[in-house]
C-alpha cells in the first residue's frame, strides 16, 4: 500500500481502507497485554549516531537526523533505503560545531507534505565559546510512495551578538525561540526571532531576560509563550519585537506570567510534555509528566487546574537518582524508557472543546 503522504482523493477506496486497518491495528497493539517485540525499522547512520539529534516529521514517514549541521532523511516505510542527505553543512562559519537542536515545522492547508526546519549549532564547550548559530531551511515533499524524496531550500542564517550556548529552542510559524546562555555577560536570555526578517546583519527580535535555570519552552499563537521550569507551568505575553543590528547587546526585562499552574511533584521529566492543545476560550491544555505521575493541566485567564491521570510511585525526588532515560508523552499514551527496560501506558484525558491541536 501506498503512503498517505499525498492529498486523500489520489487514493482508490482500497487503499484508504488498507490505512484505516492499519491505524486500527496500532491501536489493538497498545491495548493487548502480549509481551512479544514489537515491529522495529532500522536506519544505519553513517556516522556518528551516538551524537545525532532526531526528528521524526508528523505524519511518520520521515526521520531526520542532524550531527554537523547537515541533515539526513530517512524513509521509514522504506527502511531499505539509505538516508538521502537534504542539507548540506553552513560554510559561512568560522568552524563546523555540533547540532544542539533540531525543530521541524509542518506548513498547514498545502497540498503536499512542507515543513520548515531550524538548525541551531554552537560549542559545546563552556570556556571560549563561539556564538550560536541558527540556519533555516524550507523542506517540501516531491512525488509519492517509493519515489518520494524531500528537497531543501535554504532561507536564512544568523548568529548570537556574542559568544553563548543555547540550551533550549523551538520553532513554531513565523517564529523561532532560543534560550542562550552569554559567558562574558553572565546573563541568561530568552530570544524570540522574526527569523525571516532576521539574517547575517540585522536580527528583528524580542527579549525576555530569565535566570532562573534551565527550562522546557514552547512558543504559543498570538505573540505567547510557554515556559515549564521545575514543576510549575507558565504563558507569558511576548514583549514587542524591535529590527537590531546583530551585534546589539539589549538583554532585555523579565516579564509577569499572563497564566500559571504549579504541578504536583518536584520537577517535569525529561520528555514529559505532550502536545498543546488550544481553546477558543482563551484556554491552554496540555499532559504533563512529573516524579509523582502523569496529569492533564489546563490554564486560562480565569482558572487554572490540574488532574492526575496516571500516578508514579517509584520515580525519585532528585533527577539525577533516576533510572530514566526518555520519556515520551502524548494525549493517550505515554512511553517510558529506562536503563533495562521499557513501559508504556494508556490514560484517557477526557472530552476537550477545543478543536486545534498544537504539534509543538
């Protein structure tokens, strides 16, 4: 059978039947209690896969992995083949760095598969640190089933005014967030970028200034922003976007939370965000998982509240005690992978009147 990776009227009744069965199948699969492996694909990286950030684009198809700042894709319903190399290193650095992050963007309402991509690169060093740089690429799908390929189109590049280290970033439309830490200035930065307004010699951005530590943050519709520190849950108004020369300084002013809620337990698990979903009410929603369980979390101007929907027992208080190597949560299941073995759970999060759902 074909992949759906073309507009659903190219598909004869057979095969849009073929794909119901099989999502059916999926399904049954997560709900039997058979211990049996599972199916498994496997890539053969080139090199490197230790170190590889990966991506799988929505829809499930591709698989994007990104060492250098190069990036390769891989066809998961053709496992067979060998990864087709899409972008090519930046050579406008002074020195290829690592890839720190890898953010990947579908385009809505096309009638094939484009999605933007956003490469952030830097040292990993702490000492003498290289600016950090972010490269932006347009990736659109061409042909279908086994004669698909993905071709790149690069838009823009830019660095950091300064040396730093980028430990959080997201892609979400028109615009990219970075948080970035600057060594000489011993500051702490959220940086939100117009990145199509931004390139090699002037930046159009905002700024939040953030010193509190590290942080899982997510860029929201309507200039908003969401940042998930410890256990606590924040949306904060983005603050308005000025065109800079890139070498400009401004660190920015902290900003009052628009909307919060504080989780039970002492801090999120690493992956243990799922999806956001968006209300017409002005309302945000979201699984969230910390040491004491999984719990679905709504926030809005008016109130606020948060429900387990599954709970932990045996996750320590201190991170750094846990077996726990990947967590990966979405609105009904959740997967847990720790250093011997593996877990995976259903939940139900209940109805929820909002119609958006967020990939981010």
């Amino acid at each position: 059978m074909a992949p759906l990776d073309a507009p659903l009227d190219t598909y004869s009744p057979l095969e849009l039947e073929q794909a119901v069965l099989q999502r059916y199948s999926v399904e049954q699969r997560w709900s039997s209690p058979d211990q049996r492996p599972v199916s498994m694909a496997t890539a053969h990286h080139a090199a490197d896969a230790e170190d590889a950030k990966l991506h799988i684009v929505e829809g499930g198809r591709w698989l994007l992995t990104s060492v250098d700042g190069s990036v390769t894709a891989y066809d998961l319903d053709h496992p067979n083949h060998r990864g087709q190399d899409i972008i090519p290193q930046y050579t406008g650095m002074a020195a290829p760095e690592r890839t720190t992050h890898l953010n990947v963007d579908v385009l809505r309402n096309t009638s094939t598969l484009i999605f933007n991509v956003a490469i952030s690169q830097h040292c990993t060093a702490d000492d003498d640190a290289p600016p950090t740089w972010a490269h932006f690429w347009r990736v659109t799908q061409h042909g279908a089933g086994m004669d698909a390929e993905l071709r790149a189109v690069h838009i823009t590049s830019f660095s950091t005014p300064g040396n730093s280290i980028c430990t959080a970033a997201h892609l979400r439309d028109k615009h990219y967030l970075q948080r970035v830490k600057y060594r000489v200035d011993y500051v702490d930065l959220i940086e939100i970028y117009a990145w199509e307004e931004s390139n090699l010699h002037q930046h159009k951005k905002s700024i939040i200034k953030d010193n509190n530590g590290g942080a899982i943050l997510r860029l929201l519709p309507n200039d908003r922003l969401m940042v998930l520190r410890y256990a606590e849950i924040n949306i904060y108004e983005i603050p308005p976007f000025a065109t800079v020369p890139v070498y400009d300084r401004y660190q920015g002013s902290q900003v009052p939370s628009v909307m919060s809620v504080l989780l039970p337990g002492d801090h999120l698990l690493e992956g243990g965000v799922s999806s956001i979903l968006m209300q017409p009410s002005d309302t945000y929603s979201l699984i969230a998982c910390t040491d004491t369980g999984i719990y679905l979390a709504t926030l809005s101007a008016a109130a606020s509240n948060v429900r387990l929907l599954h709970a932990i027992t045996d996750e320590p208080c201190d991170s750094s005690d846990s077996r726990l190597s990947a967590a990966h949560l979405g609105w009904r299941r959740a997967y847990f992978r720790y250093y011997n073995d593996a877990l995976a759970t259903r939940y139900h999060a209940g109805w929820l009147d909002a119609p958006y759902l967020d990939d981010g």
